[in-house]
C-alpha cells in the first residue's frame, strides 16, 4: 500500500486548511484510515481515524474543529481543520490499517499555524 499526502501549508490562527491523502495498491474492503502529527521534540500522536464502515474517533485536542471523511471509491480520506492554532503546528502523517493489520505511513505534510 502507497499512500500520498497533499494540502499541507502555511496558515493564520483561526484559519483552515484540508488535507488530502490517497492509497493505492493492494486494498482490502476493511481498513482503517487517518491522520497523526508529530511536533518538534514530541512524539507522534494521534488526531482522527475513519474506518471504511465511516466510524470516526479523534483526539481530544481536534474534537469540535477537526473533520476526517472519506471517499471509498477513491481510496483517499480528507482532514478538514479548522479553527486551527500554534499548537496545531506539526507534520502530519496518513496512516493506514489493513484487515490483516498492516500498518503503513504516508511521506508527511507540513502544517504551519503562526502569524
């Protein structure tokens, strides 16, 4: 499984950004898609998770301002942040479960919060 991340960038505090992340290759019908961020001198932690039935859980930190969705037909979930602050700041990874369990992590996308 391949998994291509897009949508990272520089924004304001209260301002949006979505994130975009695509999977390809060997796909099983269950899966389990979604997002974790690492910020300098932290480790990786979770945000949000969406599993191919559209059950969603997220991190405290993002519940009310974060929104992960899904497109089954493409194969790729969304991360609509809005709302968002300095503490915001970190790389954000695609993360993708398989049936079997199989983990796999996207290349990682920059997300800037700061005026």
């Amino acid at each position: 499984v391949q998994l291509q991340a897009s949508g990272g960038g520089l924004v304001q505090p209260g301002g949006s950004l979505r994130l975009s992340c695509a999977a390809s290759g060997s796909i099983s019908r269950f899966n389990v898609m979604g997002w974790y961020r690492q910020s300098i001198g932290k480790q990786r932690e979770f945000v949000a998770i969406i599993v191919s039935d559209g059950t969603t859980n997220y991190a405290d930190s993002v519940k009310g301002r974060f929104t992960i969705s899904r497109d089954n037909a493409k194969i790729t979930t969304y991360l609509q942040m809005n709302n968002l602050n300095p503490e915001d700041t970190a790389v954000y990874y695609c993360y993708f479960r398989s049936n079997g369990g199989n983990a796999y992590w996207g290349q990682g996308t920059l997300v800037t919060v700061s005026s």
